[in-house]
C-alpha cells in the first residue's frame, strides 16, 4: 500500500522552484542591465567565434545593430584584414594547448568598424567556459578621444619645446649680433665711403673706375651679410619688421628667377601660377623673399636626392577671399617627407641632411618670419604619389595693414638746419666705428667730438664750452653704457635728455629693448648706412 500523499510537501517544493526561477530572471535581468548600461563594448562569442552577444555600447562603436552581428564570425565583423591570420593562429592555439598571449591581458590594438575605419581600443579578453561549452568575453573600450588627447599634448609639448628652443636661439643670436654687427658696419660704412671718394677722383688716377667697382662688390658682399643678420634678428624677435605694400606675385616671381640658373643645372622645371589681380600686403619683401627661396631650395634638394629625368616644382600664389588672405604654394614632386618626421621639421636644429649640408634651422627661421608678418607656414597634408607641399597664409593688406607699426618709425620730414653750427657728440668703445659714425656726421657738414666711454662722454659734456646738438651712443659699453649716459643726462643735462639717439646691434637683448622702450629715443642699427645716420641727427636736431 502506498504511503499517502503530502500535499505540504509538494508545495514547499512548488514555492522553492519558483523563488529559484525568480532569482535567475532577476540575475538575468541584471546581468542584461550590466551589459546594457556599460560604456565598454561588451561582445560574447562562442567556442567557434560566433558572437552569442553584442551590448549598445559595441552597437554605437561599432555600428552594427545587436540583430545583425548575432551569429557572426567576430574575425569578420571587426577584426582588420591584416590582423586575421594571427587573431585565427592565436584562438587555435589556446584552445589546443591553453598558450595565449592576449587572454587575462589588457592590450592595445585596432579594430574595423562597420564602414571600415580603424579605431584604437583597448582589449580585454576573458575565458568565460561553462563545462564543456566555450566562450569569450571580450571587454573592449574606445581609446580615440584619449589618443586625440594623448597627440594634442604632444603637440604642445613640442610647441613648448620648440619655443625654449627658439627662445635659446634668440639669446645666442643677441650675442653673435653684437659680435658681428660692429666690424660689418665698419666694413659697410668704409667701402661706402671709399666708392664716394674714388667716384669723386675717378679720372685724378688711372683704374679708377676698377676700384669704384671693387667698392661696389665689397659693399655689397657687406649688404647681404647684413642682411643675413637682419633676417636671424627679425625671426630671433618675433616682431614686425620694416614692411611696405607689396606684391607677392612679384616676389614669388623674383625668387623663382634669383634660383633659376640653380634649378637649370639640376634639371629642375619650375611651373608657376599666379592669380591675375592678386592684392598687395604690407610686408617685408626681403624676409618673404629669404622664406620662398628657402623653401624652393629645399625642393631642390630633394628632388636631387630622388633623382630621376622628371624633376619639378609648382609655385602658384591665390588670394582666398574667405579668409582675406594670400596663400602660396610651393610643392615638389620628390619623396615627400616620412610621417615619422612630419610634427618635428619645424624644429630649431632639426635635420635629416648630412652634417655639412644642412644646420636644421632654415624651417623654423621661415616659420618665425612668416608669423611675424601675422601669417602662417605650414606643410600640407600629403596626397598620393606626390612630394612635400608647404603652404604660406599673409593677411591681406587692406584688412590690417594699416595698424602695423613698422620696426623703424624715426621720422626723416624734419626741417633743414644749419649743420655746419651742430656739435653732434659720437660716443662709443670701438674706436674705429666711433671714427667711422664721426666721419659720416662730419661729411654731412656737422662737427663731431668722439668719446670712447659713457663716462669719457660724462666728462666732455661737463667741460665743454660748446653747445652739444645731438648725442649717437651705443648702448653696451664697457665702461659707462648708453643707459647710464642716459641717466646722468636726466640728473645734469635734462635738455640733452631729447637729443640723444642711440647706435647699437643689440637691440634683442631684453634690458637694451626694455630700455629703448622706456626712453622712446631714436635708434640705428648696426650695420648702418650713412642715411641712417642723416635721418637720425635730422630728427634730433631741430
């Protein structure tokens, strides 16, 4: 007989089955939240690579709907091509021997979106088997906002370290300035000089027209060394240098034909395009010059170095009227520029030529005389099968080139004097230029005591019975500068104080700018010309 039937039993049983399958719809349902609500892509695949799961946030990376990635082989869905073997060799592997180099890791690599763009993520894989049933959970997070962030502080970094560099340049600069601006005013001034005197000789002596010429040669030779200098000043400063309105088409024309002969000898074709009816700027035509030459010297270079019969260069100059700006071009069909090296090649030093062929500063000399001018210079994002292209951006003249103060604002509109009753005051510690300064002073018909100190000029001043009209002074000296001239001027002598102007090739440095400043007296700058210093002593003296 069978034992009778508990229905109390039967129900504690029914009530434990249905809190059992309440907890797992209530650890489903929260396991599906967990999976929804994560910002990580959440995809589950099976022992084959199937995706058995595909969470929003996979949805919105991704761009494949849950529906749609169900079932498919992951290898396929967002793993990139040229990863595909190695991703098939390594799930082999570690499901035949347990070897793996990615599962448990955090690693970085890309991954293929539905429309075959490559994103940076990060991996995180897990071997989630139950029993004898495979699968793979892998935890995947978007790095792109993080790389973008990761290369915008590198950019700024370098920025940063380019700029110390410069800033280091600019000091450096400030001394071989002074070094060298002195002995070539005196060379400039002196063969200057001599062309006069021999012009006015010229037939008192047989060959007197040879040395007129060799004048001619050595001044200009001292000209473009200066120059030179000017140019490292004008970039060293980051200000505005001496500028007129100026067409760049002319000036993108002048180089081209300056480089001609060059070009020619390297088989080079240049082909130049210049809009009709390009406006003006108010530039600097020399330092634009120096820049375009430099960069078309640099395209040269290349397409040596590439070789090859079909060699050329595209210059061409258009106005973009939807940022009022004039842009040049100046592109090359040689190797281009490696994308390792693309963010560095505006850094001061930087060079990929041998060491005697190149110091590594002319791109970021031409960088800091373009944005001095209120422009750009930057290299163009490379097309296919094509060489390097830099692109200059200046402002067009008639937005703001009329609040641009040029470097020399002496006015030169003074009224005449009676130079030969001014006693102008030359004070500075190179014996040779003072001389040279007096001698140009006293061929304009003043007269002219030297002194080779500010403290030698202290004592003339204090025992002269002569009206002093007009002081030229250096600024460093060593015994006694310019500034504390200046300053027992303003003790002793304040009439003095608006007649002095001061001669220098130190105007870089920080307390020679500060001071100019302070005082607003005229300045010359070494190396100079006998018009300079005519300008100057008319602006004085009144």
């Amino acid at each position: 007989m069978n034992p009778p039937f508990d229905m109390t039993e039967t129900g504690v049983r029914e009530q434990q089955l249905a809190d059992t399958i309440a907890r797992l719809a209530e650890s489903e349902a929260l396991h599906r939240a967990i999976v929804a609500t994560s910002l990580d892509c959440l995809i589950i695949v099976d022992g084959d690579g199937r995706v058995v799961d595909f969470n929003p946030a996979a949805e919105r990376l991704f761009g494949y709907s849950r529906a749609e990635a169900l079932g498919r082989e992951i290898g396929a869905l967002i793993v990139p091509e040229k990863y595909r073997a190695a991703h098939y060799a390594g799930m082999a592997r570690y499901i035949s021997t347990g070897v793996t180099s990615v599962i448990g890791k955090r690693v970085e690599l890309e991954a293929m979106t539905r429309d075959g763009a490559m994103v940076p993520v990060e991996l995180a894989l897990a071997d989630v088997s139950v029993g004898d049933t495979r699968f793979f959970t892998a935890h995947i997070r978007d790095l792109s906002a993080a790389k973008s962030a990761q290369l915008e502080i590198e950019r700024q970094r370098e920025s940063l370290y380019q700029k110390e560099k410069l800033a280091a340049l600019g000091s450096l600069l400030s001394g071989v300035a002074h070094e060298l601006n002195n002995p070539l005013s005196i060379v400039l001034g002196q063969a200057m000089m001599l062309r006069e005197m021999i012009g006015r000789q010229a037939n008192a002596f047989a060959g007197g027209q040879d040395f007129t010429d060799r004048a001619i040669r050595i001044e200009t030779a001292a000209n473009r060394c200066a120059r030179v200098v000017k140019t490292f000043l004008a970039m060293a400063r980051q200000r505005k240098a001496e500028r007129n309105y100026v067409s760049i088409a002319k000036v993108v024309a002048d180089a081209a034909e300056l480089l001609s002969y060059s070009l020619k000898t390297s088989d080079v074709m240049v082909e130049i395009e210049l809009e009709k009816g390009l406006p003006e700027t108010f530039a600097d035509a020399d330092l634009i010059h120096q820049v375009l030459v430099n960069l078309i010297v640099n395209a040269r270079q290349a397409l040596e170095e590439k070789g090859g019969a079909d060699r050329r260069i595209w210059l061409s100059a258009t106005h973009e009227r939807g940022n009022d700006a004039i842009v040049v071009h100046i592109r090359d069909n040689g190797g281009g520029i490696p994308s390792s090296i693309r963010n560095r090649i505006f850094d001061p030093f930087f060079t990929t030529k041998p060491q005697d062929h190149g110091t590594g500063i002319g791109l970021a000399v031409s960088r800091g005389l373009i944005e001095a001018h209120g422009g750009t210079l930057d290299l163009a994002i490379p097309q296919p099968d094509t060489g390097a292209e830099f692109v200059i951006r200046l402002p067009i003249a008639g937005k703001n080139g009329a609040d641009i103060e040029t470097v020399d604002n002496v006015s030169s509109h003074n009224a005449p004097v009676v130079r030969a009753q001014a006693h102008v005051l030359v004070v500075d510690d190179e014996p040779d230029l003072a001389e040279l300064i007096a001698e140009i002073a006293g061929g304009l018909g003043y007269r002219t005591t030297v002194a080779t100190s500010g403290h030698a000029a202290q004592r003339l001043i204090s025992a002269s019975e002569l009206p002093i009209a007009a002081i030229l002074c250096d600024i460093r000296m060593p015994d006694g500068d310019g500034p504390g001239l200046y300053d027992w001027l303003s003790a002793n002598r304040p009439e003095l104080m608006s007649r002095i102007g001061f001669v220098t090739g130190d105007t870089l440095g920080p307390s020679a700018g500060r001071f100019l400043a302070r005082t607003g007296c005229p300045v010359i700058e070494k190396p100079f010309a006998p018009d300079d210093i005519a300008r100057v002593l008319d602006t004085l003296i009144t």
